[in-house]
C-alpha cells in the first residue's frame, strides 16, 4: 500500500501515563511521514488530555474500556468498521487491542507480537536480546518504522528517538490557574516545587517519606519555595504523612485532588518536579520542566523521562538495583541509601543551570 493511498490511520494509545509521554516522539515521526492522513488517537480518559494541544494527532478517540466494559469495546469496533482505516498502529501490546484492530477491519495491523496476538497482525514486530536496556520510545519509533516500510516509504531503518514533548493548552493553564489561587498561590515570586511521594503501582519505587520531609524543609530553607505535593488519589495519604514530618508549614497536599487537565497545567507552572517513578515525571520532563525522577528498583535505560531539563538519581554500587519488584523483599537499600541532601543539592543545582540557561537566552 503507497504512502499516498493512506487516508485513515487509528492508533490505540497505551493505558499508562508515563507509557502515552513516551508515544510522543513516535506520533511526531508519524504525522511527518504521512503528512496527508487523518489520524486518530484512541486513548483512555486517562490519557486523552496529553493530546489536547497536540499537532500529531488529528483527533483523539476516548475508549472507556475501563468504565464501560465490552460496551466500549464493540463501539470501538463499530466506530471502526465504520472508517475504514487503511493503517492500525497498536503501541499498546494487548491481545485485545489486535482483536480490535483485526474485528474493525483495518487493512494494515502493525505492533509487536506480544500475548499470543501474531497471527492478528499484518506485520508483527519482535522483541530480542539486543533491546535489553533500550529506551521504550524505540519501540514506539520501530511501529512507525514498520509502518512505513509496509507503504513503501523510503525512510532510514533505524532511528534515534527524539525526546517526548507535550504542549500545555490554554484550558491547561487556566484550570491549574484556577485550582492554585484556591490555595492561595497567587504570585510568582517565590518558586513552586512540586513533590510526588507515592506511586501507583509500586510500594518498592517509593523513597521514603521522611526524606521527602527533609527534603521539603531544605528546599524552603535554601529557596523560600513554596512546595505541593501531588499524586493520584490512592497517593493522598503518602503526601499527607511527608506533610506531617515537615519542620516548616504551609506545603499543600493536591494529590488525588487534580484532573488530568488541572495536573498538566499545575506542572507546566511549577519550576521543579522531584518525584520517584512516576507518570507525572514524564509530563513534567515532556513539558521541558526540570525533572528530577529517583529510581531504585526500576530500569531508568527503559523507562526515564526523557527531557532537555530532566535528571534521574539513583543509588550506586547496589547489586539488587532495577530489580522490577513491587515490594522489596529485602531492606529497599536502592532507596536508602539515598540522602535527602543528595536530592536537595541535585535539585537545586538543575535550578540553578535552569536559570543560567534562561539568562543566557535573554542575552
């Protein structure tokens, strides 16, 4: 199939925060390589506002699978049947989302063979031992790649990812706006440090909470910042102990408090995110904010944020780091052993060459 005969192109988006961030460089090569095409992002609700304001996608379906069950699974099938699609792009690797892709009748189904989905796909992408330690947003890249080959593009094989960007829209702005004069920030005199203390899916990726206490304390000592913590609403309480071991009051606790709208535009004001591994750390990153993820059991060579202002820290010489459990079945010494004035003197030097860049383009 020529590249010119490619009208309707649908992709089904990833389910995770961080995961959708990562699709970024993949959709912008995408939009470049068949610039003619209509192209359909279908996201979850949870994703969906990433895309608000972005020039690679040229509509953004909302697949309430979650909330909806199989309801929204055959009106996804429908709404493609409908469409006809001439080109599927599956970043998600479920089974279920080659079935869908297969039932809506798209020409061209391409994404990696995972789960068994192989036989679904028109061409079927392979993981190997050489992508050991390769960052996630090449495989997003390879789909495109794939896709590109199969409409007998002339493109190089292989391609470096550039870094995932997102653009915070005016409805971005406004709602953050809004919910931080709530709270009484109003100025911006002083500088707004964000923390996140939880994480979703994994208790072993949590520093913990009394060193993002110090941490808060250095920060306000050091820069008279005002800090909020933020999170999702299962994170609240873990924002509402570093709260409670804080020497100076005053920091606000906003997790599980912001829409996805609100979180985007709360980061893209703030002048620092310092987070554990987190989908809010490739926002931030993705938004050009400086970013400051801790990693410990996670593998930062696959999965950091990637940004023109964004830092990873981790303890060295620990033999079980990148270990990928849940729950740390030791003494989480990948954690530790890592000091809140490591953190503190890290975060504010990534200020400080935040600040000389900012006046050297002023110059």
């Amino acid at each position: 199939m020529p590249n010119s005969s490619v009208e309707r192109i649908i992709i089904r988006g990833t389910n995770w925060l961080g995961d959708a961030v990562m699709t970024t460089p993949a959709l912008r090569r995408l939009r470049s390589s068949f610039p003619a095409a209509h192209i359909v992002l279908l996201a979850t609700p949870r994703t969906a506002d990433l895309f608000i304001a972005s020039s690679f996608v040229d509509e953004v379906a909302l697949y309430r699978r979650r909330e909806e069950g199989v309801r929204a699974f055959t009106d996804a099938v429908r709404m493609m049947r409908r469409n006809r699609f001439d080109l599927a792009l599956l970043f998600q690797n479920a089974f279920e989302a080659a079935l869908l892709a297969w039932l809506g009748g798209a020409a061209l189904r391409i994404g990696f063979a995972a789960e068994g989905r192989g036989t679904l796909l028109t061409h079927a992408l392979h993981h190997t031992p050489e992508h050991r330690n390769r960052h996630q947003t090449q495989d997003y890249l390879d789909i495109v790649i794939a896709a590109e080959r199969a409409c007998g593009l002339k493109i190089e094989t292989t391609a470096a990812a550039s870094h995932p960007s997102i653009t915070a829209a005016t409805t971005h702005l406004a709602a953050a706006e809004a919910l931080l004069q709530r709270h009484q920030i109003t100025t911006r005199e002083q500088q707004l440090i964000a923390l996140n203390a939880g994480a979703t899916n994994s208790r072993a990726k949590c520093w913990p909470e009394d060193r993002f206490a110090a941490l808060a304390d250095r920060l306000i000592d050091n820069l008279n910042a005002r800090v909020i913590l933020i999170g999702a609403p299962s994170e609240r309480d873990n924002a509402a102990r570093v709260i409670a071991q804080m020497k100076h009051a005053g920091a606000i606790n906003l997790a599980g408090e912001t829409s996805m709208t609100e979180l985007i535009g709360v980061l893209d004001r703030c002048d620092l995110l310092i987070t554990n591994d987190t989908g809010p750390a490739h926002i931030a990153a993705a938004l050009g904010k400086p970013t400051l993820t801790i990693f410990g059991p996670t593998n930062e060579f696959e999965t950091a944020p990637l940004g023109p202002r964004a830092e990873v820290i981790r303890a060295e010489g620990i033999q079980c780091a990148r270990c990928m459990h849940r729950d740390c079945p030791i003494d989480h010494r990948c954690m530790t052993r890592i000091a809140a004035d490591e953190v503190a003197e890290r975060a504010m030097n990534l200020l400080r060459q935040t600040e000389s860049e900012a006046h050297r383009r002023v110059k």
